[in-house]
C-alpha cells in the first residue's frame, strides 16, 4: 500500500515510515476488532480504523512507553460508541420516506416461512449432539445447567456444544460471521465437490 501525506511531496519523514508500520503491524487486528464492534458493517469499520490511526498520527505523547495497542483499541471503541450516541441523539423523521424503508425491510409470512424451512432443513444435517443441545436450549428454554442435568453432561460442556452447534447450523444455512471471513472459514455450500 502506498502512502502520500498531503504536503510532503512525496517524502519519506520517519514519522510517515513509523506510520506505515503501525498500519502493517496494527491494521488487521484493529480492523477486526472494529467489524464486530460494527457487527460485520465493513465500510463503517474502514472508516473508524482510519480515524483511529490519523489520531494515532496526531498524537505526539506514545512514545512514552504506553502500549499501543489497547490505546487504538480504545480509541476505536470510543469512535463507535460516539458515533452510536450521535446517531440515537438525532431525531427521527416524521414526514420522511419511513413507509418505503419499512416496506423494504419488513418480511412477510413468505420471508418467514422460506426462513423456517431454510433453518429446518439446516437443522437436520446438524450431528445428533448438536441437534439435540440446541432442543434443549433454544426450543425448550432450559438454562445451560438445566439442559447439562438432561442430557448428562456439566454445564460446560453444553456450553461448549450451543457454541459449536451454532456455528455449525450457521454454515449449514450459509451464513458466515465477519468474524469467520478473517480465518478463512466458508459455508458449507462453497466447498466443491471433487467426486
């Protein structure tokens, strides 16, 4: 990537090599971090991270033994919830185009019904295991304890297989969390087939 602050004619200061640095070295984790503070609105976050490193730029006071990861962090955790204030500080509305934007967003019985199969059918290829933790969790509302008595096992380990089975009914239904984008991990439906 290349980097042109405005004003330096192309000159390379120590300030801009320190800076592309910290982007190599910062950038990815602080963008991750970002998406799920954002859950996964990636345009939002590449902004949020920018902000964050051009304070970072700014700021004249790091070198004075802080760790800079958990001060960008910080900074960028501040960014989104200001932004989130602002946003709820605003008022709503009254005569503008909130009709259009409900009828776009709101699902009706087909979405719901197309929804519900998906998710049925996603269900059963799930492992007995994993059906049978989500039943006991989801479907008959037990706490993590409750469902451990039922099925046997401690707490923790129903915990461990909601986390899993959750997981595994997402990539069965095609749903990938940012989260997942950034390891490489894909539904289940893009892998093909060799036979």
């Amino acid at each position: 990537m290349s980097w042109t602050v405005m004003g330096s004619s192309g000159a390379d200061s120590a300030r801009e090599r320190a800076m592309r640095t910290l982007y190599d070295e910062q950038g990815s984790p602080l963008y991750a971090y970002v998406v799920r503070l954002l859950g996964g609105d990636r345009h939002r976050a590449e902004d949020v991270v920018q902000e964050t490193l051009l304070r970072c730029w700014r700021t004249q006071d790091l070198e004075n033994g802080q760790p800079l990861r958990p001060w960008l962090f910080r900074v960028a955790r501040n960014l989104v919830v200001d932004e989130y204030r602002l946003r709820m500080a605003r008022p709503q509305e009254v005569n503008g185009n909130d009709w259009l934007e409900d009828l776009l967003t709101k699902s009706d019985g087909v979405d719901r019904l197309l929804s519900s199969m998906i998710l049925q059918e996603a269900f059963q290829k799930l492992s007995p295991k994993h059906r049978e933790v989500l039943y006991e969790t989801y479907y008959t509302g037990r706490s993590m304890r409750e469902a451990g008595l039922v099925l046997g096992v401690p707490p923790g380990t129903v915990k461990s297989r909601v986390h899993h089975a959750v997981r595994a009914l997402r990539m069965a239904m095609g749903v990938v969390e940012a989260a997942d984008e950034e390891v490489g991990v894909r539904p289940a439906w893009s892998y093909t087939s060799a036979a």
